[in-house]
C-alpha cells in the first residue's frame, strides 16, 4: 500500500468521516469565542462616539437577533444528525445551488476574515518586536495553526478553548475593575466621577438622537461574525443533542455580560464624551485604575483575539471543503481525511489562501482602507448566511412539518421571529448604504453573486455532459 492510500482515504468511507471529539467544554467554549470579536476590545470606542450609552440597545437587540438565528440552526441540525453543517440543510431544504451559495459564501467570508485577522497579528506583534519584518509574525502564525489542526479536531478544540478563557479573563477583569470603581466614587484627573448615572447624565441614553443610534448598528453587526461557527462543529460534536443546545441558549446570557456589562463599566468610569474613538477603551479603563501593564496586557489580548478568530477560520474554511467537495461543488481531493480523520486538503488550501490574500494586502497602497472594505464585505456576507438559515428554516417549516412538531428544541417564535430576523438584516443593509466607506462594499456582494451563479451554472453544465458521455459509452 502506498503512502497516500495510508495517508487518505476515499469520502464515504465510515472508518474515515468526521470524528465526534469536541466535548461540551470545547463547544461552549467555541460559543463564547464565536460570541466576542475583536471588535468589543478595539470597535467599542468607535461605536460608543457614535451612538453614545445607546450603543448598549445596540449590542443587545444584535444580540436577540441573532440568538433567533442560532436557535434556527440549532432545531435543524438536530432535525437530521446525517447534517455536517448548514451547507447539509440548505442544499437538502432549499436545493443545490443553496449548499453550493452557502458553502463558497462561508469559505469567502473566513478567508477574508482570516486575511484581516493575520494582518492585524502582524500589526499587534509589533508592540513588542517593533524591528521584525511584518511577514514572519503573518507567517508564523498560519504555520503554528496548520499545523496544529492538522493533530486531531481536539487540538483545534483546545486551541479555542484558551483562547476563548484569555477574552473571558480579560473581560471579567474590566467589568469588576469598573464596578469596584463605581463603588468607590473614583474620581479622574480630568474631574468626572466613576457612577452608573454617567450613562444618562449627558444629554440621555440617546445624545445623537435616532441617527446616531442607527449608526452604531454599522459597526457592532462586525463584532458578531463567527457567532454561527458552533454550526460548523456539529459533525464533530460528541452527544449534539445535550452540548448543541447547552451552548445555543446561553448566547443571551453572553451577550449581557461580555457586552452590555463591559460597555456599561467603561461609560460609567469614563462618561462616553471622553471615550476616544481609536483607542480601545479597555486599555484606557486600565490605565485609569492605575494599572501601568495596561497597553501590553490589553495587545496581548487582542493579539490572541485576533489569532482564535483566524483559527475559527482555518477550521471552519477546511470543513466547508469537505462539505462541498462531499456534496461535488468542490474538487474530490478536499472530500478526503487524514489518518486523523482531519480535512487536510482543504487546512491546506485555505491556509495558502490566508498567506496569498496577505501578500495582495501588503501590496495596497493605503492598508487601513483595504482593511475596512475587506472587513465590511465579510461581515454583509456573513448575513447572507445568516438569512440562508432562516431561509432553510422556513423551507423545513413547510416540508418537514412532522420533524417539526417532533423536535425537542423547537425555535422560540418559529416562522414569525424568522421573518422579523430576515427583516432586520435587510434593515441594516440599508444602513450600510449611508456611509462611503461601507457603501463601497455593498457595491461588492452583487459581483459575489454574479461569480457564484456563473461557477455554478458551470458547474451543472459540466456534470451534465459528464452524464451524457456516460450514457453514450454505455
């Protein structure tokens, strides 16, 4: 036997699919790590100038929003445990080109936010190792996380569950910081006074009115992208049917804390007109307790942020592959596993796409605003399947009735919350229309769906000269 046959085995093979190692720890952890973008450690200063204490509506109507989406998914996935994702229900529920649109859409959404998450390693390592060049921290990083997923999926497991501990730290850290500030009336050099009412005191929970409101819409959606990744995990999930749930519905409990508590201790001891829009408000917080550490803690912080979002998308990228290339939307070589029943084809792949995608960055003239329109297109894609797993939903409400009213974890609302979701994301579309920068992303995603129709219709074309030939040797 030679070594590839060793190496890799054929898809279909029940000694070579997807293993279920990922314990409840792991799942609840990925959860909560999908739940915390870097965009609450760095965005929150931005959106806090924007919209004000309002911003704290902000985050928890996102957050309800899309609590309904990952309810969703949760009551179809474990409709059918054959589902290795949601590519699996939306080709079953809405048709072909729907696994085909999702899975590619998927695969493009962590790719560019994998490219954005190593450029920003490079960035943050510079804090301390400011006379390196920026590729090797880019490159070191790709390197120590293909190579570690490529172990075992528990790697991958363990991987995400520390990094997901250091966001919960440092975030538990800056709520009980904040909290033991109020409590004791700190008072700062500049004469404000650390108090809950900080939050109402200038001009109300509203001072830019419905305008700045809608505006911090724009922003926060960003810091929920990957909030869907437990999607991705259910193929390699020990007992879905306990741990999917268990980690599904404590997403609102996250939500208030990690969020709407740490906005709410930041304007407390700061109050939110002298929150500084491109500083992170965490290190400013810090500061301001006296703690001199504050800058490189905080770095640190982020920088492993920033690397468990790149390792979400280096997992997930590989099993959307699989999926395709099970499903024969993607060439055969990403249906097969390692001896470690691992994609490894499809690690590979997208961890080349991660470098490349760097390297066209690098060569952009004006890095910050290649970086926001990257960052932008990911997040308006990452609705786009959100709204395919309401979509899917729907279509299983209709098709699938009597899986429904078998289900043990039905969707709270059904079918109505499921329109009022879609309505939503469609609401803040036309947010994202009103500024330039966003704009230009928007402009985007009519050309992704242009590729993606003519790929596909490629695709059918070919499979049915393919079966025309069979049929003629025959």
């Amino acid at each position: 036997m030679n070594n590839s046959t060793q190496d890799h085995c054929p898809p279909g093979s029940d000694a070579h699919e997807l293993k279920r190692n990922l314990s409840n720890r792991h799942i609840q952890l990925i959860a909560i790590g999908g739940a915390i973008g870097t965009g609450l450690f760095m965005g929150s200063g931005k959106t806090i100038s924007l919209a004000g204490p309002s911003i704290i509506f902000v985050y928890m109507i996102i957050g309800f929003m899309l609590f309904f989406v990952m309810r969703a998914m949760g009551e179809l996935l474990l409709s059918n445990l054959k589902y290795k994702s949601f590519i699996d229900f939306s080709a079953d529920l809405l048709g072909p080109w729907a696994g085909y649109f999702t899975g590619w859409t998927y695969w493009f959404c962590w790719i560019v936010t994998g490219i954005a998450d190593v450029i920003a390693i490079s960035a943050y390592s510079q804090f301390w190792f400011p006379d390196i060049p920026q590729w090797l921290p880019a490159l070191s990083c790709v390197g120590l996380l293909l190579s570690l997923n490529l172990v075992t999926v528990k790697m991958f497991g363990e991987l995400e569950f520390w990094f997901a501990m250091i966001k919960i730290v440092a975030i538990c850290a800056l709520v009980c910081t904040g909290f033991y500030m109020v409590a004791s009336a700190y008072q700062s050099s500049a004469g404000s006074v650390a108090s809950i009412s900080n939050l109402w005191n200038d001009d109300g929970m509203f001072p830019h009115g419905a305008m700045g409101f809608f505006a911090g819409f724009q922003i926060a959606v960003f810091a929920f992208v990957g909030i869907e990744l437990v999607g991705t995990t259910a193929a390699e999930t020990k007992n879905p049917e306990r741990n999917l749930p268990r980690a599904i519905n404590s997403i609102p409990l996250r939500i208030i804390f990690f969020y709407v508590l740490a906005l709410i201790a930041i304007m407390a001891v700061t109050p939110w007109r002298e929150v500084v829009a491109n500083k992170s408000p965490f290190v400013e917080l810090f500061v301001l307790a006296g703690l001199p550490a504050a800058a490189g803690i905080i770095n640190f912080v982020v920088l492993t942020s920033a690397a468990s979002s790149a390792n979400s998308g280096v997992f997930s990228t590989s099993r959307m592959l699989y999926g395709l290339a099970m499903d024969g939307d993607a060439p055969n070589k990403f249906a097969s596993l390692s001896k470690r029943a691992v994609p490894s084809n499809g690690l590979v792949f997208s961890c080349t796409c991660l470098l490349l995608g760097a390297l066209v960055i690098y060569l952009v003239p004006n890095m910050l605003d290649a970086f926001t329109l990257i960052t932008t297109v990911s997040a308006i894609l990452f609705m786009c399947v959100w709204s395919m797993i309401l979509l899917s939903y729907l279509a299983y409400r209709k098709k699938r009735d009597a899986l429904h009213r078998a289900s043990k974890y039905k969707m709270p609302g059904g079918t109505t919350m499921a329109w009022i979701c879609l309505a939503f994301f469609v609401f803040i579309t036309a947010l994202l229309a009103l500024e330039d920068d966003t704009r230009q992303a928007l402009l985007f995603v009519p050309v992704w769906f242009a590729v993606m129709a003519v790929s596909y219709r490629s695709l059918r074309q070919k499979r049915a000269q393919a079966v025309q030939l069979s049929y003629e040797v025959d």
